[in-house]
C-alpha cells in the first residue's frame, strides 16, 4: 500500500496527461513545491476539477507514487475568483507565481513563502478594478518582497560603487542614477563616469607600455600579451527621480501612493526587477510577455 501524507498548498501551474488526468505543481507550507497527478480532473463531473485550478488553496492527501504522487482527496479553503474576472490581475498573478516556482524548494517547509504568496495574491484581487495601474505597482511590490525573502534584495539605498546614500533629486529635470543588475544595485553616474575614465587612462598606459616594448616582444613572438583591465560596472538601466522614489519605497509594507501623471515609471520599475530576476534565478518570466503586449501597449495608446 502506497503510503499518504497531507498537505495544505495553492496550486500554481497545471498540465494536462492522459485523457483526463492533470499534474499540478503545488507549493505547499510543509514540503515546499511538490508536483501531483489528479486523477480525472479533466473530465466534467470530476470533484478534482475546480480543486486542481490555478490558485485554489486545499488541503490535501496525496498518496507516494514510483515516478508522481497522486492527490486522492483535497479540500479546498480558499480560492481567489476575482483574479479570473480582471486579465490584468491574473496575468500580475501569474507573473507571481513564476517568481514563486524560481525560488521555491522542495522537500522543505516553505511557509514563509507561501503565506507572501497569499498575501500578495490578496492584494491584487481586491484592488479595485477601475484602478488598472495599480497592479503594476501592486505587482511590483510583490516582487520586490520576494526578492528580499530569497535573500536577493537589489540595493536601492547605497551606492554599489561609493557605498554613499542616494537621494531622488527633483530639482533637475535630467536627473538619473544607474542601475547595474551584475553589481546588485544602484550606482553614482558621476562616480561611475569618473572610474570609466580613469580606466580608460589607465588603458592607454599600459597600450603605449606595450608599444614601446612591442619591438623586445616580437623576439618572443611564441608568447602573447594578453591585457585585463579591472572590470567596470556594466549600466543595466538609468532611473530618473520617481523611479528611484518607487524603488527605494518597495521594502514598506504598503505601496507609496499612486500619481496618474507617472504611472508609466512602474513600468519600467518592473522591467528592472524582471531582468534582475532573470539576472540571478537563472530562468525566464514568461508571463512578463503579457505585461508588455497588454500594459506597455494600453500606455502607448493613452500616450
């Protein structure tokens, strides 16, 4: 006899198998992500049909299988249909889930991460649905708080290069900072232009050192003189005032007030954070495909 275990987990991603079966990867607060066959969820009268659906909360018994577990019972606590009602909620939703599935572990309690999850998914269902810029900030937001739990905060507050504390500055209309997703944060423009340049000085040098001794060094054509200057910092992105300000208030536990004349600036905010995720979990968002065709397109018609 197979043995069973319970769990209580969402669902976040579902495929199809079989003629009526699905797998369901769900994370779970006691064993983290696990993946699980509902058996007969596809056909119309199944009671694993609506249970096996994409944010549904149950608690589960799930039975050990050879190569899958099979869910033999679930119950469900909790479900989230206003994120269905509202495209824009549930492709932010599904964005979420895809962070989730990056960082997610198995075989280990994972509350901390499912309890985020929830509340974030939360937030975006109730947002109220006239405000379709939110969920970008909301979305955002949620992102941000994933990435500090996973222990891969961006650093929004120093300067990667000088350690010095960045302010947003209003008072010139072309202000910006640098974002360099390699180095993990933000960086000085005029700090890091001063280094380019000392670089580059530092460059030519040792070229025309090597000019000068190149006729001693063509004795020794057997050998080649291979150069490495230190690295400098790649600019990844360049944020004005207000994005800096949105970046820099992600870490509260509510998001800064919405200005409709801005909303645009989110937008990039989250592209940052997108590559940043990319950058450092090593997989790809491919629910970040909708938030361009649908948000970036919309802001584009508006504009």
């Amino acid at each position: 006899m197979n043995r069973t275990y319970k769990a209580t987990g969402i669902n976040l991603k579902t495929q199809a198998i079989g003629e009526s079966d699905r797998i369901v990867t769900i994370l779970t607060k006691e064993l983290g992500l696990i993946r699980a066959v509902a058996p007969g969820a596809r056909k119309h009268k199944s009671s694993l049909g609506g249970r096996s659906g994409m944010f549904v909360v149950n608690e589960l018994l799930i039975a050990q299988g050879r190569s899958l577990d099979r869910i033999t019972q679930a119950q469900t606590i909790k479900t989230y249909p206003g994120l269905a009602k509202d495209l824009r909620k549930l492709v932010a939703s599904q964005y979420l889930a895809e962070v989730v599935l990056c960082q997610a572990l198995s075989e280990q309690p994972q509350a901390e991460l499912y309890d985020l999850l929830l509340q974030h998914l939360h937030r975006l269902e109730t947002l109220p649905s006239i405000e379709g810029d939110n969920v970008i900030a909301a979305l955002t937001h949620g992102i941000f708080h994933f990435l500090v739990l996973a222990g891969l905060t961006p650093q929004v507050e120093l300067c990667s290069l000088t350690q010095c504390y960045l302010t947003p500055n209003f008072t010139q209309p072309n202000w910006q900072v640098g974002f360099s997703i390699p180095n993990g944060g933000i960086v000085c423009l005029e700090a890091w232009e001063k280094l380019r340049q000392a670089r580059v000085k530092q460059l030519q040098k040792r070229q025309s050192n090597h000019q000068m001794s190149r006729s001693t060094a063509v004795k020794f054509n057997s050998q080649r003189v291979i150069h490495h200057p230190e690295d400098l910092p790649p600019i990844s992105h360049r944020l004005n005032a207000r994005q800096l300000l949105m970046l820099q208030n992600l870490s509260q536990t509510e998001i800064m007030p919405i200005d409709p004349t801005t909303d645009a600036n989110w937008l990039s905010v989250e592209r940052i954070l997108r590559q940043y995720i990319e950058y450092h979990f090593g997989c790809s968002i491919n629910s970040a495909i909708l938030i361009d065709s649908y948000f970036a397109a919309n802001h584009d018609a508006i504009v």
